[in-house]
C-alpha cells in the first residue's frame, strides 16, 4: 500500500517571519535531510535550515530562544550595509576589516552640526570605528579631516594606518625572535606583496607582507621566524625545520592555520590562491 505524501508542518520552505518583543523578525527557511536546526546571518538575512520532519512550533521555539542573538547579528549587518555600498577596497568585505585576526565591524560617522554657544557649527571631522563585536576591547576610532567620506579617502586612510600597525607589530615581533634565535637580519622591509607572504635573500634583507596584520599573531609569528631562519638556512632542508622548531615548537599548527586563513568569522576570498610561505623563491 502507497503511503500518502506528507506536506510540511504548517507550512514549507520560502520567506517567513516570527513575532519577538512586538516586532516581526523575517527570516527565509529551508528544508532538507539534516538532523538539526541552523541559523545562517549575512547580507541576505536571517536564513534557518531545518530538518525535512521538524515542525514550524519547533522551529519558531529555537527562534524565540536565539532572538537576542538574532537581533545583534541582524543590528550588525544593517550598520555593515551601510560601507557596503562605498566601493571600499577588495581587503573590506561586508563592512567588515580584518585586524590581527579578528572581524572588526567598520562604522563610519559623520560629527554633523554641534552647538556652541547660541551658534551651530559644522565639524569637518568625520571617523571610523573598528568595533570587534567579538570581545569587550575598545573600538579603534581614526579621524578623517575635512568630513571625507568618498571611499577613496576612507579606504587610503585606512590601508595608510593598517602598513603603520603592520611595521609597528611585525617589527616588535622580529626584534623578539632576533634575540631569541640569535638571528639578525641586515634590514627588514615592509612589503605590498599578495602571493608571499615574507621572503629573505641572501644578503640577509627579510621583507614580510603588509597583509599579514590582517592575521592572528601566532600566524605572523610563523612568518617572522619562517624568514629569520633562512637567516642560517637558505633552503628547506631538514636543518631548516629544526631552527624553525627550536624557536616554535608547534610551528607545524601555525602553519596549518596560515594554510586555511581563519580570520576570526571573516576570511578573503581571493587568499585562496595565496602561495604558502613555505614554497617561495629562495633569496627572493
């Protein structure tokens, strides 16, 4: 006997909403042969993939239980769609930066008009806040004069104070290992390069990209002590490794994160044709 087919539970996949706190949340759901019940929130909105047999009881209790998550998750996109549409540069995804491997929301605002005395006044300042959504850390607030919103302007002076904290950071962090493995290059430079990420050549010259502050510290440490080690061996011998090991003994971890480019929740989709540093050109 042929059993009749089943329709969905009061209702099926498409667009939908749920009630929370006298608003009314949309959301688009999903339906497929999975055994729980996901929530996925980017520039589309709230998307809930659920199991083919669960009900929409079911479904809207896990949405009542997660509203307040929802509704951060949801007030952050809204504020990121703001820069979206900046036309920022290809290292700004989503009105997202990543700074030393954690997402930072981008929030640009305008200092507008402000009372002094019994005269309004115009502030040419406007500023941009690295908000990590992900700790309790200040924001990172940097001031553009003149009120100069045209991505042009933002996205210069952001990538300008991105190289300042690249040189900064990257430059502590080979002073450390320096003293630590006896190593020390001639010279070190800062570099714009996309399919390396450090190289040192045989006159002892250590260059490491600009991108690598977008990266958690152990990562860049990797690097740093990676190029420090050509220092000794200019190759990548077995001899190589063992300096490289002496000074991180879990370098190959480090490694692996570097080889998969966990930003935090934000990755590049470009990196992925990115050469591991492993395998640049000797003395290049």
């Amino acid at each position: 006997m042929k059993l009749p087919r089943l329709r969905w539970p009061l209702g099926g996949a498409g667009a939908r909403s749920f009630s929370h706190m006298g608003s009314e949340i949309p959301y688009t759901l999903t339906r497929s042969a999975r055994k729980s019940i996901g929530l996925k929130i980017d520039q589309r909105g709230l998307t809930v993939a659920a199991p083919r047999w669960a009900s929409l009881g079911s479904i809207e209790g896990v949405l009542e239980a997660k509203a307040q998550w929802i509704e951060r998750k949801l007030r952050q996109w809204q504020e990121s769609g703001q820069h979206r549409s900046l036309g920022l540069p290809d290292w700004i995804r989503e009105g997202c930066l990543p700074y030393l491997g954690r997402a930072h929301l981008l929030r640009l605002e305008d200092s507008g008009t402000s009372q002094s005395g019994h005269t309004q006044t115009h502030s040419a300042r406007a500023t941009i806040r690295l908000i990590n959504p992900h700790g309790a850390a200040p924001a990172i607030a940097l001031h553009l004069e003149g009120a100069a919103t045209d991505p042009a302007t933002v996205g210069g002076h952001l990538k300008r104070w991105l190289d300042r904290q690249a040189r900064t950071h990257l430059g502590a962090r080979i002073a450390h290992y320096a003293a630590q493995m006896q190593l020390v290059p001639a010279r070190w430079q800062l570099s714009s390069a996309r399919t390396r990420w450090g190289s040192c050549s045989a006159k002892g010259v250590v260059r490491l990209s600009a991108r690598l502050i977008h990266y958690p510290p152990e990562v860049i440490d990797y690097v740093v002590v990676h190029e420090l080690a050509h220092l000794r061996e200019l190759n990548h011998s077995a001899r190589f490794w063992a300096v490289v090991e002496a000074a991180l003994p879990d370098y190959r971890e480090r490694r692996a994160l570097l080889r998969h480019h966990p930003l935090g929740q934000f990755t590049f989709p470009e990196d992925t044709d990115h050469a591991d540093p492993a395998h640049h050109a000797q003395g290049g």
